[in-house]
C-alpha cells in the first residue's frame, strides 16, 4: 500500500511540475519610431551637411519596455510590449531622416561623424518626456541646440508638444505613431533654425 502510495505522490507531483513548466508566456510585441524617408517635396537638394550628436535621453527612457503614463506621477511598464532595439537609436535615426527632410539634404551624418569631415552644422537633442497615456495623449518635451562648424551654439529652445493618438485595438502603436509624428515635429522646428 505504501508503494501505491509514493507512486501516486510521485505522480501526480511530476504532473503538477510538468504542467507548470508549459505555461506559456504572453508573446512580446516589438514597435518602432516611423519615419517616412521620402520628401514629397519638389524644391531642390540643399547643400548643407548636418552632424546630429547622440541623443540623450531622460533616465526613465533608457529601458526596452514601453512606458504608459497612468497619472501624473505614476507610469506604467509593459512587460509584452517593448521597443525594437534601442529607444536611443530609433531617436537618432529617425531626428536625422527627419531633419534631413526639412532641410532638404541628405548630407546628414549620426556621431561620430567620419573624421575630416568639416560639417555646417551640428544638432544636439536631450529627450526630457517622450511617453503616452492610456487616452492616447503622446508627449514630447527636448531641449535643442544648433551649433555652427566650429562648435558655437547658434540657437537652442526647448520643444513642448502633445498629439492625440488615434486609438485603435492597440493602445501602444498608437501611442507610438503618435510619438513618431511628435519627432517630426521637433525636427521641423529644429529645420527651421538651420535655413
């Protein structure tokens, strides 16, 4: 009787292991900043080159997860959704596409720029709040600068902007389309300082 007994303990415990082990975990979903390299304009190519230094971004951002932000004071991490590689990189890429496009060059370069190469500008970004909330209200606040050839600071501001997410069935890639339109903004502000 015993036997049975430890058989059947041992048995229904594997089964307990074993069914523990097969829970699968919610599958990750993968977003990315947008950014749509081709102009529509008509005017022709400027000649500026532009050299956009790293972004640097506030401390909450430096993670894969994305943030929604639930009050004031309090944010939300998703452990499923999660940004496609590095926010800073997106950043970087999608400042450069962006600025290239409102000034019409495509002579932009992300630091480090190749050595020898004297440049007409370059562009500094610190990103202070990019994140949305469950109501699809994106924000974007950075301060800019916009430095000459020889690294004298030509003008600077501070970027405040919100947009409206158009809420569909996934609260995150509205928020992130709606972050990537934010960017482009900033990038037609900072354009506009280098013409």
């Amino acid at each position: 009787m015993k036997n049975i007994s430890l058989f059947l303990s041992i048995t229904l415990f594997s089964i307990l292991i074993l069914t523990g082990c097969t829970r699968t975990s919610p599958p990750t979903t993968l977003y990315s900043l947008w950014v749509d390299p081709v102009d529509s304009g008509t005017s022709e190519e400027s000649d500026v080159s532009i050299g956009i230094n790293q972004v640097v971004l506030a401390d909450y951002l430096k993670r894969s997860n994305i943030l929604v932000r639930q009050t004031d004071h309090k944010l939300n991490v998703s452990s499923t959704n999660r940004w496609a590689g590095s926010l800073e990189d997106q950043l970087n890429t999608a400042i450069a596409i962006n600025i290239g496009k409102a000034v019409k060059t495509k002579k932009i370069f992300v630091e480090p720029v190749p050595s020898g190469m004297d440049l007409s500008y370059y562009v500094s970004v610190r990103i202070v709040a990019f994140d949305g909330s469950a109501d699809g209200t994106t924000t974007l606040h950075a301060w800019w600068g916009v430095y000459d050839s020889s690294r004298q600071l030509i003008a600077h501001d501070v970027f405040s902007a919100h947009e409206q997410a158009e809420i569909g069935s996934d609260i995150y890639e509205s928020v992130v389309a709606a972050q990537s339109k934010l960017v482009e903004k900033l990038c037609i502000e900072i354009g506009a300082s280098l013409k």
